[in-house]
C-alpha cells in the first residue's frame, strides 16, 4: 500500500484518521480510539505486528475484534 511505502521510506510520523476499523489495525503501529466532542483519546493499542502485512492474519483479525469491543465499551460509557 503507497501510505506504509511512504511511511518506510520517509521515517516520518503519519497521522491517518479512517472509520474503517480493519484498515486501520492493517496500517498502523499505533492505533488511538477517540470520543466524540469534545475529543479525547479513549484507548491507545500498539499494534505490533511486522510488515509486509496480510489482511487475512489472524492477530490483526484478533486486534480488530479488540478495536471493536473498545468501540462497544465506550459507547456504553456513553449511553450511562
């Protein structure tokens, strides 16, 4: 994918901001779960797999369940 080519290359921190929970534990090193307004940062997760990556992974399978049940958490957080 063109942005982790960028990313190898450049060194450079990236900030990529998606609603895709799957594209966002394949791209990253480091995923922050934010609230609505006023936002903050609700749950920080290292993602610590190696590249190249493989959408069908089973440990980014498994920490985009855990992004999900985080999403579920707060939200319940919210409604109370």
């Amino acid at each position: 994918m063109e942005l982790i080519r960028i990313w190898q290359e450049t060194k450079k921190t990236i900030i990529f901001v998606t609603h895709d929970i799957s594209e966002a534990v394949y791209l990253s090193n480091r995923l922050l779960v934010v609230t609505e307004r006023p936002t903050r940062v609700f749950e920080t997760l290292d993602i610590e797999v190696e590249y190249p990556r493989d959408y069908d992974d089973d440990r980014l399978f498994g920490l985009s369940k855990k992004v999900s049940r985080i999403f579920l958490t707060m939200e319940e957080r919210h409604d109370n």
